[in-house]
C-alpha cells in the first residue's frame, strides 16, 4: 500500500482511498520483517511448528497512512500532491486488523524496532530517489 501510494503520487495522481480510508492495518517496516525472519532461522525450535505474529500492535487507518505519506513527500520535494479519491468499501475488507506479535517476542526475542513514521520516511524517500534515477 505504501508503494502504491509513493508511485501514484509520484506520478502526479491521487491516491484510491476505499470506504474513505477508514480501514485500519497494522504496518510493519520490512527491515523488522527480515529480522524477524533471520531470528526465526537461527533460533532453534523449541517446538515442532509454531506460528508467530509480526507486528507493531499499532492501528493506522488507510487515511492516515496516505496523508503521511504525502505530507513526506511534500517535505522532501518542495511539491504538492492532489487529495486521494474516496470511493465506496469494497466486499471483504476487514475494517481493523492489528497483530499481537508477544509470542514473537518469547520465542525469537523479536520485537519492532522501527516506528511507522522514520519507516515510512525511509520508504518515501527511496521511491523518491528511484523515481529520479528512472526519470534521468
């Protein structure tokens, strides 16, 4: 979603924001991701099989997200980006959906370590930079 976000706005068009942005996520930045998936590697099993949950437990609606997103891009470009287009909720989004990622932490010692704001930060400004290899 976050790349999303970065390439249309990038571009110069708004951002598709469904049932007005109101759906909440939890969202994790890749680097805890893939620290998590190395601990998970080099951590040896206690149990057969276990499933764990990688996440913030942070709540962020679609909204919210997209104005940070381009409030950082502005930042970072000097530019103005248009508002995002509302549309209507489509069948079978969940309106919140958080992870408990405790488990994680007992059994990998893994917990997030990035806030949503410096990941998001990271991101936009990657995109960005990408965007202006790929325009030279």
């Amino acid at each position: 979603m976050v790349s999303i976000f970065c390439q249309q706005l990038l571009l110069g068009q708004p951002a598709r924001l469904n049932d007005e942005g109101r759906c909440e996520r939890d969202f994790v930045y890749v680097k805890d991701v893939m620290r998590a998936n190395l601990l998970a590697l080099l951590t040896p099993p206690e149990q057969p099989f276990v499933i764990l949950n990688v996440g913030t437990g942070r709540l962020t609606s679609i909204r919210e997200l997209e104005q940070l997103v381009r409030s950082l891009l502005s930042e970072i470009t000097g530019r103005t980006f248009p508002e995002p287009v509302l549309g209507p909720r489509r069948d079978g989004d969940l309106l919140h959906n958080v992870l408990n990622a405790d488990l994680a932490g007992q059994v990998l010692g893994w917990r997030p370590e990035v806030s949503l704001e410096q990941g998001l930060r990271e991101t936009v400004e990657w995109f960005y930079e990408h965007s202006l290899q790929s325009n030279s």
